[in-house]
C-alpha cells in the first residue's frame, strides 16, 4: 500500500469553478504538508506548505489538512484556464525525505 | 523564483552510451536531490547530498552514480544507458537547515533511451 493516495484524474471543469483536489495517507508522523503545480514539460513549483492540521489560504488556493482522518485538501477558487496543470501533493515529518502523491492533472476549459 | 537549472532539457539516445545529466543552483544551498519521475507515477527520490563530498542513495534503486564536488553543482551519470532509464529526472535543492518541505526543483530532462 502506497503511504500517500492521489488520484490521478484528469479532471475536467469549466473556468470559475471551485475544484478540489485530495490526498489520504496512512503515516501519522507526517507534519509537513505540501501541494507543488507542474505544468507539462516543466519542475514541480511549490504552491504552499502547512503544518500540522489546519487550513492556509494564499490568494485563491486553500489548503486543509485533517490529520485526524490522515487527509489534505486544496482548494481552487474561480479556476482559470492557466491553473490547467497537474496537482501534486507531498509531505514529511520535517527533514526526512519528501512522500509524493502520484499528482491529479487538471483541465480547466474556457 | 528559484535559480535551479537542468541541462539537456531533452535527450535521446543509443542503448549503452554513456550520459551525464547537468544541474546547477546559484542560490547557494546545500542540500541537493535527484527524483525519478515516470508517467502517472510520484516523484522517487534517487540520490541527494547534504554538502561537497557527501552524497547518499535515495529510496529508489538506480544504477546512476553522482558526484558533489562544488556547492552548485551536482552532475548524475549513467555509464551505460539502458530502454529501462527511459524516465524524466528531477533535480532540487534547499538550504542546509531547510525541512524537507522547502525544496526548489529545476525543469527537469526528460530522457529517452533507443
């Protein structure tokens, strides 16, 4: 069993529409939680990092971590065609190794 | 942004030729890492080094080999390539006392061998 649980998608929503991406996992020693946006052919561009439970918003991303259920959430709100890439959520306990998710790819259509 | 680079961005090439993937930071961090990454697959890390003259093996096997002997540089090697290295490598890096949360990752080199 994979330690971090992603759906690989795609999923596909018209622009504006609030898409919510998640990942489970089974390592409750986990306390850094991270979502990273690739777009094709490019390096995986850390979106943010939360620690512990908790919810972060940074302009229309939100991310939710509920450690209790070993689960974490990002949120887009008002979606444009430019968020259009594949999601990739990761965590750690702090300084060991980053654990990836295999990444939800998202198609936003005008 | 992060000033993390990956040279060649594509590569293909003959079964049993010798590679070296490129990749240079000029932030001056410390730690860097090399990721596997296949299709529909999570990144896998490699190799990483925490400094000049240190470098471990990841979790995934690889018959890569790499070398740290400047800050900035950390070169990885395939003395003979292979079909099964057909992958996209990754490299990243952060600062000494960074967590592992706070990597920075260049492009990428997607690599295809014949």
């Amino acid at each position: 069993q994979k330690e971090v649980e992603q759906d690989p998608g795609p999923l596909s929503v018209p622009e504006g529409a609030i898409v919510s991406l998640n990942c489970t996992y089974s390592n409750s020693a986990f306390q850094y939680f991270m979502w990273y946006r690739q777009y094709s052919r490019k390096g995986p561009e850390l979106l943010m990092y939360t620690y512990s439970s908790g919810n972060k918003e940074d302009g229309r991303f939100t991310a939710q971590v509920d450690k209790s259920s070993k689960y974490i959430s990002l949120f887009i709100r008002d979606s444009q065609p430019s968020d259009s890439a594949t999601y990739l959520c990761a965590m750690t306990t702090g300084f060991q190794k980053l654990v990836f998710g295999t990444g939800t790819r998202l198609l936003v259509s005008p | 942004e992060a000033d993390i680079y990956q040279t060649p961005r594509y590569l293909v090439i003959g079964t049993g030729k010798k590679i070296t993937l490129e990749c240079s930071q000029t932030m001056g961090h410390d730690k860097m890492y090399w990721y596997q990454q296949d299709p529909g697959m999570e990144l896998h890390l490699i190799h990483y080094s925490y400094g000049v003259n240190s470098t471990e093996k990841g979790d995934l096997s690889s018959e890569s080999t790499v070398s740290r002997i400047r800050t900035e540089h950390f070169p990885l090697t395939l003395e003979s390539a292979r079909p099964s290295h057909t992958s996209q490598y990754l490299c990243a890096s952060s600062e000494y006392w960074a967590g592992a949360y706070e990597q920075y990752f260049g492009p990428g080199t997607r690599l295809t061998v014949t």
